[in-house]
C-alpha cells in the first residue's frame, strides 16, 4: 500500500524559511508545523495546506508526494 510523504522541509530549505517565521505567516503553531514538517501528521485541513503554498509561492504538489511503497 502506498503513503503519502510530506516534503516540506525540502520546500523551506529552497525558500530559506525558518519554522517559526513560516509558522507566524501561515498562522499555525510551531509544534503543528513541525509535525507537518517531519510527517507525523495523518491529516492536514485544506486551509493549512493553501497557506503554507501561499507563504512558500509553492503547489501542493511541492509539498506532497505520492510514494507506492
């Protein structure tokens, strides 16, 4: 079965944007933030996802990828 990996930390580094300024724009927490950072998350609300593409000038597919194993 396949997985979805979280790329954003890939994303961030390209942008040079550090985890508490990305977390001030977008207007998540730090610790939610790092969790979507290192994939220990099981869900992410449209609404983060737009405003993390929308601070980083980014796709969703920047930031997600599918892998099939």
């Amino acid at each position: 079965m396949g997985k979805i990996i979280l790329r954003l930390d890939r994303v961030m580094a390209d942008r040079k944007i550090s985890l508490t300024e990305l977390s001030e724009e977008v207007g998540v927490s730090n610790v939610n933030l790092s969790k979507i950072k290192n994939g220990r998350i099981s869900a992410i609300r449209f609404s983060t996802l737009e405003a993390i593409c929308e601070v980083l000038h980014c796709q969703p597919g920047d930031i997600l990828e599918y892998s099939e194993e």
